[in-house]
C-alpha cells in the first residue's frame, strides 16, 4: 500500500509541484483546490505516469467548514492520509486602507484556519498509527512584518510559529513537522496579487528546486527550510536586529514590487 499525501492549493504553482514529485516517490495523492478541472487532469496524468491513486477533492478553503468537509470526504471514501502538505494560500499587497476587508479575512481562512483546521482533523489519526508527517508552506515573509504585505506576512508568521511549535509537541510520537519558507518563486502568486514581476526575478527561483529541498527537509526532520543562500542567510540575520528597523527595511523592498499604479490585488486566485 502506498503512502497517502493531501496537498491544498494542488491546482498550479508549488501545490502541482509537491503532487508531481510526491507521485515520483510512491505516494497517493489527495488533491483539494478549487479548480475542478485543472485537479482531475492533473490526478489523471499522475496516476498513469506513476501507477498512483490520486484523489480530486473540490473545496474553497476559505469558507468556514472547509476543514471538516475535506475530513469528511475523505472519510466517506475510506482515506487515510499520512502526509499533510498545508500548501494553500494566497496574499494582499497594498495600502492596508485600501484593502478590502473580506479579502484579508479570507486570507486569513486560507493562509491560517483552515491550515490549522486541517491539522486538527488530520493529525489524531497519525498519532494513533504512530507516523505520520505535516508540511507546512510559509514564506520568507513569515520572518520579519512587511509593509503594503501587512496581513500576508504575519499570516507566514503564524505558520512559521505554529509548525515550530507543534514539532516540538510531537517529537518523539512519530510526527514530523516541517515548515518550508520560500523567497519568491515563479507562480501565479504575483499575477494573482497584482504585483510587479519584475522587481523580483532577479531572486526568484522555479517550484522544481523549492519542492525538493522542503521534502529532503522533511526527510532529515528539520524544523523548517528556507531555499536559498541568500533567502537562508536573511532567515538567520532578521531575528538578531531591532524589529522596528526590520520593517522599515522591508518597506523599502516591499515598495518595489507594488503595481505601478499602486493598486490593491483583490484577485481570488489561490496559491502558494
């Protein structure tokens, strides 16, 4: 019997990715996203490439019952699920006034309670098993506050806070917990919130090598993993300096990147 992965998000970007690479490796796959079709061709193309089961399960992480309807689902079909790849989400950037506030609440449904949620629902199975893993996707962002990305940075932080913490719970219970921090990689992430490409290819990675060294983090039990020299060497450094000069420097980044217009995204596409 194979191992079982449920990866969110799963429809494009790092959530594809995790699917394509954890099908490599032998694990049948849940995938939970919004867009039925793009889920079913890629569960389809999967399966028959790697001999998997792959699982297409519809759900819009922002509403308040996704969690319990995902577990419900994959109860009414007899799943069990060894690996949990908390891999949705989605940001705002801009001016925090001119965000609407149910876009940032619906950020919050999708980057952290339906991410806490489903590790509720999924993890007391685990444990009575004795195994099982969560992998939890935040972002460099997570490490320092981020002006015009206000809500998606203590968003990431939250996620970076919550998946340390419970590895420290569950040392020693068969539980692994890793959380994977990623500068900008090349998604839908920055067509979705509406920002400049541009200003940060130059740092920007593909989802191939990022996916790969948070499942090798996941292998040797880490903590978290921030891909990247230069994104690995910021993890380290932003802690050890005054927050409040932190987020002044992150404003001179983050200012870069908004739209030229200085637009608000208030797009609903959801992605790592």
């Amino acid at each position: 019997m194979h191992p079982a992965a449920l990866i969110t998000g799963a429809s494009s970007g790092l959530g594809a990715e995790f699917a394509r690479q954890l099908a490599a490796r032998g694990h049948d796959l849940v995938l939970v996203a919004r867009s039925e079709g793009r889920l079913t061709a890629l569960a389809e193309r999967l399966a028959a490439e790697h001999g998997i089961r792959a699982h297409v399960l519809v759900q819009d992480l922002a509403e308040p019952e996704a969690a319990q309807r995902i577990a419900d689902g994959l109860t009414a079909r007899g799943l069990s699920v060894d690996l949990l790849v908390n891999n949705a989400g989605f940001g705002t950037c801009g001016r925090f006034e001119d965000i609407a506030a149910d876009r940032d609440h619906d950020q919050l449904m999708v980057n952290v309670v339906t991410l806490v949620g489903l590790t509720h629902a999924l993890l007391p199975a685990m444990l009575k098993r004795g195994t099982g893993a969560v992998l939890n996707v935040a972002s460099t962002a997570g490490f320092q506050p981020s002006p015009y990305f206000a809500v998606y940075s203590a968003a990431k932080g939250f996620v970076l806070n919550f998946g340390l913490a419970l590895r420290q719970e569950y040392r020693g219970r068969g539980i692994r917990v890793t959380t994977l921090c990623p500068g900008p990689v090349d998604t839908p992430f920055f067509e979705a919130i509406g920002t400049r490409k541009a200003a940060v290819n130059g740092s920007m990675t593909t989802p191939g090598p990022v996916v790969r060294a948070a499942l090798r983090a996941l292998d040797r039990d880490r903590g978290y993993v921030t891909p990247g020299l230069g994104n690995s060497l910021a993890a380290h450094l932003l802690p050890r300096r005054p927050r409040t000069l932190v987020a002044a420097i992150a404003k001179q980044v983050t200012r870069k990147v908004l739209s030229p217009a200085g637009t608000t995204a208030q797009s609903k596409e959801y992605t790592a």
